[in-house]
C-alpha cells in the first residue's frame, strides 16, 4: 500500500514536470496533496494552466506574425513575376 502511493506521488511529480512546473512549484503541490487540500491543488493547477494558456497565445502572435510575412513576401514574389 505504502509503495503504490509511493508510485502515485512520483507519477504526479512527473507529471507536474511534464506541465512546466519547476521543483519549488511541485514541493507546493506535493504539500497540499499530503495535507489533502484538494482547493489548494485546484485553484494551483488552474494557475498554472491560465499561466501555459497565456504563454501558448504570446507563441501564437509570433507565428501570426511571420506567417503574415511569408504572405507577404509569397504575393511580392507573385507579383514580380508578372
């Protein structure tokens, strides 16, 4: 019983690294798992996802931005060969 929480704990770390969570952040969570704060693990899983979301949009603007040059340049070179 004790080796199979054991294994739970080291999947979960695992998987709070596979999120992008840095040791500090995981020593957080792994607290309020032990101390069975489930509002605590929500509200800082939900953090941390709103904090990837806001990541993964800034990311976003940038291929939008180079995409719209390699639009821009594929009609210029559209154009010249006219």
């Amino acid at each position: 019983m004790q080796s199979q929480k054991f294994v739970q704990e080291l999947q979960i770390m695992r998987n709070l690294q596979d999120a992008g969570c840095n040791n500090e952040q995981i020593y957080c969570f792994m607290q309020y798992l032990e101390n069975k704060d489930y509002k605590k693990q929500v509200h800082f899983l939900k953090c941390h996802r709103c904090i990837l979301k806001e990541d993964m949009h800034e990311v976003q603007k940038k291929i939008d931005c180079l995409d719209y040059l390699l639009y821009s340049l594929k009609k210029e070179e559209q154009n010249h060969e006219l």
